[in-house]
C-alpha cells in the first residue's frame, strides 16, 4: 500500500492532485500548525486572461494554531464573492456547465472549519475525476502529534502498514530513503512535469488550480494530464 500525507490545500494545483492519485491512501495532514501566506486557503485562478490570486478568508488564523482549529470567516459573503469571480473567469470555459455546479457544491458546503471544507472538497473533487484514494484526516486517527518531522511520517506508515510512501519533490532535503527502507518504506518524491492545455486564446498561464484544468479539459484528459509526472 501507496501513502502521501499533505497538509490540506482548497482547489490546490495539478501537483497536489497528481499526487493524490500516485497513492492507495492520502492522509490530509491537519493536525499541524496552520501557515500564514500559504497554500491551505489560496489558489489562482485565471481571470480576464491574467493568474489571479483567490482567498478563502478565515478567523483569527495564526501559526500558534493547528489547522484542524482554524475556523472560517464569520462573514459568509465570501462565498458568493468567489463563485461570481469564478464564474466571470470561466463561464466560457468549455466545460464551465458540468463543473460549476460542482464549484458550487463545494463553496457552499456548510460548515466553519477550513480543515472540514478542504476535505470535503477534495472527496468531491476525487468523486468527479473517477479516483479511488482513500482520505484520511490526521486529526481522526494517529494520536502521534507528539512526534515531530520524520519520525511523524513514519510512524503514520507503520500504523497504516505503508510499504510505500510518495512526497512532493520539495521534500529531498527532509526525507531519508535509507532511514525509509530499514523500516520497509519505499521512499519515493514526486516531480510534477509542467501540462499545458487550451485556456481560451490567452498564452498558456501554469500552475493554477485544477479548477481551472477542469473548466477546459473533459474528464478523460484531466485524468491523463494527473499522470503527467515522475519519480524520483
């Protein structure tokens, strides 16, 4: 068994996603401290021809909390403010009717935690591209926030009886493969190749949100351009 753990990103990039389908299971890693400016509330989006920027707005968010305790913005115009971006972006998208309602579903999911919408994000996002990973909340299941780093991430593979583990390639200078391979883990680090499709007649923008992958490719194509990686 294939495992990756991440921290929770909302509409994250085609890396995040490739890696999620790299793997049997994928443990949304939301006991951690939450990270200012990072990627677990934003993503971009294109808009107007240009990346945009979009922010899922929380309350009183600080690095002295973990994820799993931040909550939303207690102002929920928010939500429609980013579905009318995202429909001003993409309503001419070629597949902008079959996944906005989709976008839709998952920006209106009631609830006022950001760790709760990611995950039920990414089980409708999952849903709709046909993958089987199976997601695991950290917070539900480990009881190991004590340890830190490595030795966190191992014994979450022990628990889950990982003969595997994948993580993005930013993780090379963290990780041991030797240290890996003694406890019976393959270690492995994904690189994601840069994908490019149609976005209107616009130059191509990468590294958006698969949000925006989905508004112009059909199903069948995203899945394809999910595998556009390598192992290192």
């Amino acid at each position: 068994m294939t495992l990756a753990i991440m921290q929770p990103y909302f509409m994250p990039y085609v890396g995040y996603m490739q890696l999620m389908k790299a793997v049997d299971a994928f443990v949304l890693y939301d006991d951690v401290a939450f990270i200012n400016r990072g990627w677990i509330n934003r993503n971009k989006l294109l808009i107007n021809g240009q990346e945009y920027l979009f922010t899922v707005p929380l309350k009183d968010a600080s690095q002295n909390k973990r994820i799993n305790e931040v909550h939303l913005a207690d102002d929920p115009k928010w939500r429609s403010k980013l579905l009318k971006t995202v429909e001003q972006g993409y309503r001419k998208a070629p597949y902008y009717a079959t996944v906005m309602p989709l976008t839709e579903k998952i920006i209106n999911f009631t609830t006022d935690s950001i760790a709760d919408l990611i995950h039920f994000s990414l089980v409708e996002l999952n849903q709709y591209l046909g993958l089987t990973t199976r997601l695991i909340a950290s917070s539900s299941i480990y009881d190991n926030s004590q340890l830190k780093a490595q030795e966190r991430i191992l014994d979450i593979c022990r628990q889950e009886n990982a003969t595997g583990y994948i993580n993005p390639i930013g993780g090379l200078e963290l990780y041991d493969k030797p240290t890996f391979a003694q406890a019976g883990i393959n270690l492995n680090f994904l690189k994601a190749k840069r994908v490019e499709y149609s976005q209107f007649k616009n130059d191509f923008i990468p590294w958006l949100s698969i949000l925006d992958i989905m508004m112009f490719n059909d199903v069948a194509t995203v899945r394809v351009l999910l595998d556009e990686y390598e192992l290192v």
